[in-house]
C-alpha cells in the first residue's frame, strides 16, 4: 500500500473531491485541522506506479504504507455521530473505548467503525444519510412484523450492514469490489457483536443477484451505478426499497435519469452539501 499526500488550501476541498470521484484505484481522505485553513489531501493506492502518476500530476509525496500501520496513520479521531434517537457512531477500537462511549450514551445503540482507510466513520455525508434513512425504513417495516432482509453493495466498512443487524433484520449481507474493505467489515461486524452478518467480496457490474432484498443500499460512485442499475433493480423484492448515494450533485441528474430508464422510480431525494442519495422503489 502507498500513500500519495500534500497540504492544500480548505477551500480547494471540494475541488479535491470532484477530482477524485470517479477512481476506483485510490482512496481519498481529506484531512482538516481546528482553527486552521489548510487540508491533508492523502490517496492510498495499491500500487507505488499509481501513487506516483498522481504525484506528477499534482506534486506532493509518496511513501509506502504498510497495512498494520493504517490504524496509527488515521487523524485524530472525529466526534460521534448520532443518528435519530437511535444509534451513536464512533471510532472506538477498544473494549474500554467501547465501554467509555456506552457510559456517554447510554440511551443509544453504539456502532463502533475505527477510522481505518476512510472506509466510512458514519461521518460523511453520504453514509450519514443512509444511515437515518435506514432507521427509518427499518421502524416501518419492525411495525408491519414481517422478517426483511438487506444488502448493502459497497460495504467500505460494513456500517450500512451492522446497523441493519442492530436494526433487526433477519438476513444481511454486504459486498465490495476491495477485498481489504470485506476484511474490516468483518472486523467491525465481530467488534459489534453482529457476526452472523455476512461479506464476501464481488464484482457488483459482473454480479448476478440470486435473491432479493427488502432494502438495498448502494453507497458507490456515480459511474458503477449507472453501469450497475440492471443488477441494482433485480436485487430488490417486490416492494422493496432501493437507496443510492455517493453520488455528486453535478452528477445526480444523468445517475438518476440512468437509474429511471432500468425501472428505478425515485421516491425521495436528500441533498447534504455537493452529494445526492436517492431513495426509491422498483417498477413491477
């Protein structure tokens, strides 16, 4: 593994993003720092020839990382999220740090996700609003006393999936194209006492769904999801609910007319900042 960085004015984080939006061989994280107006902009890249294209391109340095050091190359770690009345979402590792955040909340769910990689905290935009979604979802269909089920395609860190278990689905699995994330998943899931969740790593645009989901969540870029709809759509039951995000405003309008040409009819759309997540049902 190496890592591309370089400091960079806070106001070019946007810019930082869009720049990187559609990269599937680098992971951004933006890093920023209280009271000041300079950013951390790191890539983590599986190949040194990737880190260093990116290096030419824009300056800054490379330097190789190796995997059990992710953990200690995270930035300080951020604040709790809290989701609802529900869930509070923190990066604690360890079994005291666990038992410290129930002691702070002890009126909610902890989901315990370390920010290694970036995989999601729970604290981007895109995740935090999957998040409540779900909650949301999840009360209506615990009302109607029937069993559901959940995918969650682009698992990164396993939240979307562990917060479904805590939420009382019946049956969850989660996929991602990076085996490193289907390895954190499945340390968060033991680290939340949601083991019978289930992650495997696949390819969602070479996927043939073999059953369907209740809910569907589908946190990945903009350009998979619109070459993934035909998967997307046949992985939903009937009067299921598909939900997409990680979508960029500037490009909400073609992902979602995509997603209504393969039978997506959208619901309800949240816009949080430049990113876009979309909920809606299947066409019969």
């Amino acid at each position: 593994m190496f890592v591309w960085s370089k400091l960079s004015a806070a106001k070019w984080s946007d810019a930082w993003e869009e720049r990187f939006s559609g990269s599937t061989d680098a992971t951004l994280v933006i890093s920023s720092f209280p009271g000041k107006q300079t950013i951390r902009v790191e890539a983590y890249c599986a190949t040194e020839k990737r880190a260093k294209s990116i290096q030419k391109e824009w300056g800054g340095s490379v330097r190789q990382l190796k995997q059990q050091n992710w953990a200690a190359h995270a930035s300080q770690a951020p604040p709790p999220v809290k989701v609802r009345e529900k869930f509070v979402v923190c990066t604690a590792r360890t079994n005291a740090e666990l038992a410290k955040a129930r002691k702070e909340f002890p009126d909610r769910e902890i989901i315990a996700v370390p920010a290694d990689m970036a995989f999601g905290t729970g604290h981007h935009a895109t995740t935090a609003t999957v998040l409540r979604l779900l909650v949301d979802l999840a009360e209506d269909l615990n009302k109607s006393g029937k069993p559901w089920r959940m995918a969650d395609l682009g698992c990164g860190s396993g939240i979307l999936a562990i917060a479904a278990a805590k939420l009382g689905a019946s049956q969850v699995w989660g996929c991602d194209y990076d085996p490193a994330a289907v390895r954190i998943s499945k340390e968060n899931a033991e680290r939340n006492d949601t083991p019978k969740v289930s992650f495997t790593r696949i390819d969602v645009l070479k996927w043939q769904p073999k059953k369907t989901w209740d809910i569907v969540a589908a946190n990945i870029f903009h350009d998979v999801l619109e070459a993934a709809f035909p998967q997307l759509i046949q992985s939903v039951a009937p009067g299921g609910v598909l939900m997409l995000s990680g979508i960029l405003r500037t490009q909400a309008k073609d992902c979602l007319a995509a997603g209504k040409r393969a039978g997506f009819v959208v619901k309800k759309t949240i816009t949080k900042g430049k990113w876009v997540t979309a909920l809606g049902t299947v066409k019969a």
